[in-house]
C-alpha cells in the first residue's frame, strides 16, 4: 500500500521515471503479481495519455494482459475476494479505456463492460472498497457523455440512461474516501468539469490540486 501510494504521489508531481521506479519495486516482492503488473502499466498508459504519446503501447498492453492473466486465474481460486474484482476490473478499465484512445471503439467497449461487471462485484463483496468508485465513475461519466446522441435520438428504445452526475458523484466519493484514489479521482473531475464548463468548480479543485503537486505539468 506504502509503494503503490509512493508511486502515485511521484507520477502526479510530475515525476515518471521515480513513479515506475517506484511500481518496479512491487516486482521485487512477486514478479508473478497482478498489482505489480496492473499500476505499471497504469503509470505507462498516463504517461502516453499526458503526452499524447504511443511510445511505450507495446510494454502497456504486455503488462495490462498481464494482469488480466493473472488475475483471471486468481479468481477461479477465490471467488469471493473483493480485493481480486477490484484489481481485475482495475485492468480491463485501463485497457479498455487505451483501446479506446487507439480508436478500438469495439474492444474498448468490451473491456469496459468486463470492468463495470468486476468493479460493482468488488463493492459488492466489500463495501469498504471505495477506490472501485473511480473506475464506476468514470464508465457512468464517459459513457454517457460519448452516447449522449444516442441517449437523445434513441435512449427509450435501448433504455440507455444518462448517468453523468452519478458517475461525478462515485468519483467525488472515491476522491473523499478511497486508499489509492484520491489524486486519480481530483485529476479526473478536473478534466469533467472542463468538460462539463463548470469554472467554479475547475479553479476551487485545481487550487487544492495544486497545494499537493505544485510542481506537477497538469
């Protein structure tokens, strides 16, 4: 937990390469191990996504599989390990989501339903798991903001909801009280609330952001 946390503070301050140093460090405890795989290939995919970059797809997409390998196989042991679904739904969201940003529109779709499966059976097991709501958020948000035609033209034929204010809400709850989430929760209401035109609340989050990470290029 003190590496993973380590690891987010460097990569939110701005500094890469001690955040991946730092993720490396969860190899020297198990190279076999689905968290060590999952937040490196976390911490390449935000590298790529801050720089708009593809340099390093071919590492994120080993590593990701990776963990969807192994965290396949640790579920076939112990199906009732809240921890598991939150850590497997964790990378099929971010492969889902880079799948989407390659213009894989279908594979991203794929994963992300996989991973809204996981996420909601990881706070099922264990309601105590509130970093689950960063990955609920975003797939309410987004989804709905990329179906909002949909939504609009043809919502009551597919009962398509629109669920973008509740996926603000799982974020401002994963922000408030998850144990890894808070800075990835902050950074991603930052970008909704651009999104959204929502200034006040832009500035307000980007002041206490910036009280954190003074130095950080976001």
């Amino acid at each position: 937990m003190k590496i993973i946390n380590t690891g987010i503070n460097f990569f939110y301050g701005g500094e890469f390469n001690s955040a991946i140093e730092t993720f490396d460090q969860l190899y020297k405890l198990n190279n076999d191990s689905l968290a060590s795989a999952l937040f490196k290939s976390i911490a390449y995919a935000m590298i790529m996504d801050e720089y708009r970059s593809t340099k390093f797809d071919s590492i994120f997409f080993k590593l990701s599989t990776s963990a969807i390998r192994i965290g396949e196989e640790q579920l076939k042991e112990n199906g009732r390990d809240g921890k598991l679904y939150l850590c497997l739904g964790g990378a099929y969201g971010i492969r889902g989501f880079r799948k989407t940003m390659l213009g894989n529109l279908w594979g991203g779709i794929s994963d992300g339903r996989k991973a809204h499966r996981l996420l909601h059976k990881a706070v099922e097991i264990d309601s105590s798991l509130y970093d689950a709501y960063y990955g609920l958020g975003l797939y309410h948000y987004w989804k709905s903001k990329k179906a909002r035609l949909i939504i609009k033209l043809f919502g009551w034929l597919f009962r398509i909801k629109d669920e973008k204010e509740k996926g603000i809400n799982e974020l401002l709850l994963s922000m408030q009280r998850g144990k890894y989430a808070r800075f990835p929760s902050m950074h991603a209401l930052l970008r909704i609330y651009l999104e959204e035109k929502m200034f006040d609340r832009v500035i307000s989050l980007a002041l206490e952001f910036k009280r954190y990470f003074p130095g950080g290029i976001f």
